[in-house]
C-alpha cells in the first residue's frame, strides 16, 4: 500500500492547486491529507480504491479549509 500512496502524491497536489490554492497551501493539503489517512487507515475500504479514499480526503480537508479562509 505505501508504494500506491506514493504514486498518488502527484495526483493529489494537482487535485489541490484546482481548489486555486498556492505551492505551498496545496502541499499542506496533500501532508494533512496523507496524515490524516495514516491516522484513520482502519476505515480505509480497499473495494474503492487508495486513490479514491485519498481524493475524497483531500475534498473533505479542502472544505473546512477554505470554509474558514473564503466567504460567499
């Protein structure tokens, strides 16, 4: 599993500079992400996916982190 983790690296930093994010920020996201899926690797369901598990944290991070910083 760490080597698909891995190689899903890139991909997330791409997925987190389309939430318009610099470098930076968007390599926090992807740290907060994979720490937070080291953290809760017990509810990883492989029948999805690594990378879909990783995304869907990615999304759910990026939500209460632009909901603090963003307003409508």
């Amino acid at each position: 599993m760490d080597e698909s983790v891995l190689a899903c690296v890139p991909g997330l930093l791409k997925h987190a500079r389309g939430f318009q994010l610099d470098e930076e920020r968007a390599e926090d996201l992807v740290a907060s992400t994979l720490t937070w899926a080291i953290d809760h690797v017990d509810q990883f369901d492989p029948r999805f996916g690594i990378e879909n598990w990783l995304v869907f944290i990615t999304d759910m991070l990026a939500c209460e982190v632009l909901g603090k910083t963003r307003t409508l």
